[in-house]
C-alpha cells in the first residue's frame, strides 16, 4: 500500500520467549476472527512429501519485491516467502497473533526500548550472516529520510539501533509505539523485513527484481508479463522446510483466465480471486476456497486540495449520497459488508459491533446529501474526474463496477463524474500525483487502526493521495500510538474516526472477504487473514 500495513493484533499474546506481556496486551487489539471458510479445507492431511513445482496464478499486481518499497498486497504475497522480519504473523483459526521470526527473544527494558535476541546461524541466499549488524542496517534503511521508504513513517520515533552483541540488537524509541509488533513482522509490516545489505549495495534500485532475504524460497528469476519463480532455500533455519522444489507463479491479468486455469487444474492455486467467480468456484469438489472479511474497507478518494471537492460540504454529500448496500451486493456479490468507517470487525477492540445502529460514521441518507449539496459553494450539475484503472487489482478497488454503481446515485444531487478508465501504471502514477477530482481504492490486510488511517489520512503522510489535513485528527491518530492502553487508544482512535468521516476527505463503501483458492492436492496451506500467502508449510499430494 500501500499497504499489508498491512495489516489489531497487538493484544495477543507472543510466543514463548518473549517479553513484557502486559505492554503487548495493552498495546493491540486482538484480531478476532472466524476460522476460514475453505469448504472443508481440504484433505486429511498426510505425511508432508518433499519436492515437486507449484503453480500459481497471480492475480494481483506486483509492483516491486524490495519490501521497504512496495505498496502492493500482490507483492507482500511473495516477499512473505523470500523475506524474513524480526516479528511473523501468525493465526490460529480464531486469533491472529505475533510469534518470533529472526528474533529467538524479544526483551522490552522499558516501554520505549527493545532488545532483540537472534537466531543463530541464519544466512541470506547470497550466504551473508543475517546477524545484528544486518539487521541495525537494514533497520536504518527503512528510516533513514534520504532512501524515501514509504514505510518510514513506522520508524518515525526511532531514536537509535544498537548492536549489543553480534546476535542481539537494541532498538530505542523516543516514545512508546504501540504499532510496533506489527511493523516488524516480515510480511504485512515491512519495515521489519530484513534485506541483504550486500545485495542492495549490489543492486541498487534494481534490487526490486533481485531480491534476497532469509526466507524458506530463494528468489530465482522474474520474466516481465509471464512469471516469477522461486526455488527452494536449502539453508533455511526452521528444519525441514520449505517441502517444495520450486515455485512458479504466473502473472495473469485477466481474472477469468486465472478462473478457468483453476478450473481445469493448469495451477494449483490463485493468489486472488473477483468476487463474481467465488460460487463456481465452491461448487468444485477439487478446490478448496478459503475467505473471510479481514482488515480492509474500500472507498472512493475525493482531492482535497483541488476542485470541487476541495468544499468539505460537497464531499459530505457524497459520503451520504451512497447507498452500501447496493454496492455490496451488486459490487462484491455479496462477499462483503457496509462500511460505516475504516476500522473494520477484525479489529474487534476498536470497532463497534454495533455501529450500524449508532447514528456514527458515514451512511446512506439522501435527504441529508441533499441538504448539504445545497450548501456547496459550487452549485448546479459538475462533473468531476474519477480515475479507475482496468482489471481486477486483487486490493478490493472495484474500479468501474463502483464507478458505474456510484454515478446514478451522485446524480441524485447533481454530481455526475466523468469517468476515465486507464491502465494500472498510469492510474497509479495519476493517484500518486493527486491528478483526480476522485479515485476508487482499497487498503488492505491491516492488522492495527494505526495503519488503517495514518499513512492513509494523516497530513503529508505517503499514502495521503487526497492531501487531507486536519489538526484534530492527526493529534488523536498520533496520541493513539503513542499509548499502549487500550482503552485510551479505543477512545482516541474514536475521536479519529468521527473527525475523519465527518471532513469525508473519503466516502467508505465495505469491508471485504478476502480469498485464496487452492487445489486439493495442496497440503499444508495454512490461511492467515492478512492477504498472505504462505508457502513454508505447503506440499503436494
């Protein structure tokens, strides 16, 4: 993402071996979710068998493999299977949590500092040591305002990184960071993701297609427009793995090609998969199709800092002007919920349950869009540029399915957008620029409020496409990750969220299921509601 930042875990409990549990309980959120649902998720398992190439097609777009640059779910799904961070996610059919990674022991002297104990012998693919002076590195790449990581903002109060020994690393904080075990999980995170200091000295800014990590897959080549393939890391520090010889994952553009390869049993998986295919899918004895609604809320990006949407009383309007319901059944067939706000139900200690019922957030009311499209300074019918880019994206952005859905209902109050369908680059070279009046978009995999609105929403943060600013807002996200109470944080990020939604800098639209498909014959997929797919346990039957 943008971000994987993403990502309302915080709460549960680390594994064995880590430290200072309260500051933990008290600084998340306890991602609570159901188990998958897989349609019987597959086989009885049996001995995992060694060797064999899996196949996958790829769905969603890839933008880079260097984690501290990528802003794509599509990316996040392979750096999970070449990189390594301090921190992994971890899920047990009901609780996402935190489990050690590179760290063997996490320490917490004080709430702002961090001590982390390493694993030993853990080599990069290009046989390099991935000890503490690698890790203080690449730490500092991430931080360092002159490398210009979208990420860096999760190290914003970074005071310092220590090397206390060659296997420990201290990290101290100019103040408590309740968001960090998310930032240094090695997927969703990336900030914490470790890369070969040596390989990106090498490389440069080419090292996006020559990435090297830890992981259990070694990156082995990426053609352009056809396939990347990973091949088995026989060095990997957890014994025994990965099972798989090889992996290819086939870059497919056009979702029903992706459909139909499934289908016929040309892969074996799909990393992604459009809404309107979900059912014959199901229906297919020899596919198991896992998904649930996870941390995301898709939305429509009004520019604050141009045209007409540069009036909040306009954006308001729209924000009220949209009726969710069509949308999710007509746009996400269903496979989705309305979104009030940004924080979605996973993140079960800050979202309301009861929201729909609470009279907050944004909604469907057309008398009230008409009351406050009479305010607008900008009176009779304008017709605002919507940018939508072509094909299924994998990130929940529905393009000209919204788009299409959207325009009758904003001509209701004389809003009629002009709507340009362009190609992924262009549209996100438009978006990155703020070269829109309004934008169809989707965050995802997020694991904590603090990366469901800050970098999104906070003012010049990376990912603030729209340039909103408002004071109030940005002091309660800021204060939110600053606290590890929960109940302080709860309230702020309240506070953060009504203000948001009522400066309707953004019109929210769902919260959306989230899939994987996977043949049969795959053994050992394990499903974590974070957009990842992970390939560290995965055999072929």
């Amino acid at each position: 993402m943008s971000d994987i930042d993403h990502k309302a875990a915080l709460a549960a409990r680390l594994a064995a071996g880590f430290g200072r549990r309260d500051f933990l309980r008290g600084a998340g959120a306890g991602l609570g979710l159901a188990a998958a649902s897989a349609l019987g998720a597959g086989p009885a398992l049996a001995a995992p068998k060694k060797g064999g190439t899996l196949t996958l097609g790829w769905l969603d777009a890839i933008d880079t493999l260097d984690p501290h640059f990528t802003a794509s779910g599509g990316s996040i799904k392979v750096i999970n299977n070449i990189f390594n961070g301090l921190l992994k996610v971890a899920y047990d059919g009901k609780t996402v949590s935190f489990a050690p990674d590179l760290a063997a022991r996490w320490d917490m002297v004080d709430e702002k500092t961090h001590v982390f104990k390493l694993r030993p012998g853990v080599k990069f693919h290009n046989g390099d040591p991935c000890d503490a002076a690698a890790v203080k590195w690449s730490v500092e790449r991430v931080a360092d305002p002159e490398v210009k990581s979208p990420h860096a903002w999760k190290f914003e109060q970074l005071a310092g990184v220590d090397i206390v020994d060659p296997l420990t690393v201290r990290l101290r904080f100019k103040k408590p960071f309740a968001f960090l075990p998310v930032a240094l999980t090695g997927s969703t995170g990336r900030a914490g993701t470790i890369v070969s200091r040596r390989a990106v000295e090498q490389h440069g800014k080419a090292f996006g297609r020559n990435p090297v990590g830890t992981g259990p897959f070694k990156f082995a080549s990426w053609k352009e427009n056809d396939s990347i393939e990973l091949v088995r890391n026989p060095d990997y520090f957890q014994a025994g793995l990965p099972y798989l010889d090889r992996v290819v994952i086939r870059l497919m553009k056009e979702p029903s090609a992706g459909v139909a390869a499934m289908m016929s049993g040309q892969v074996d998986g799909l990393s992604a998969c459009p809404f309107q295919f979900i059912p014959q899918l199901r229906q297919n004895p020899n596919l198991a199709v896992y998904g649930q609604v996870e941390g995301n809320y898709a939305f429509v990006g009004m520019n604050n800092k141009r045209g007409p949407f540069a009036d909040p009383a306009l954006r308001q309007a729209v924000s009220f002007a949209i009726d969710r319901n069509v949308i999710v059944q007509q746009s996400y067939f269903g496979e989705a919920i309305p979104a009030y706000t940004c924080i979605s139900p996973p993140m079960s200690q800050f979202y309301d349950p009861k929201i729909a019922k609470s009279g907050r957030g944004q909604y469907f009311d057309l008398a009230k869009a008409r009351a406050l499209r009479a305010k607008a300074k900008v009176q009779g019918e304008i017709n605002p540029v919507y940018i939508v880019t072509e094909g299924f994206t994998g990130s929940g952005g529905m393009g000209t399915r919204n788009a299409q859905l959207l325009a009758p209902m904003l001509a209701q109050i004389g809003i009629k957008p002009k709507i340009e369908l362009v190609d992924r680059a262009v549209w996100t070279q438009r978006r990155n620029a703020s070269d829109f009046d309004m934008y169809d978009e989707a965050w995802i995999a997020d694991l904590d409020p603090d990366e469901t609105i800050t970098p999104e929403w906070s003012t010049g943060k990376p990912w603030n496409f729209v340039g909103y600013s408002n004071p109030v807002f940005d002091k309660a996200a800021a204060a939110a990750a600053e606290t590890t109470d929960v109940a302080v944080r709860r309230k702020l990020y309240l506070e953060a969220e009504d203000t948001l939604m009522a400066d309707a800098p953004l019109a929210v639209l769902a919260h959306m299921k989230v899939f994987k498909i996977m043949s049969r014959k795959v053994q050992g997929f394990e499903y974590i509601p974070a957009d990842l797919l992970n390939l560290h346990t995965v055999s072929l039957a």
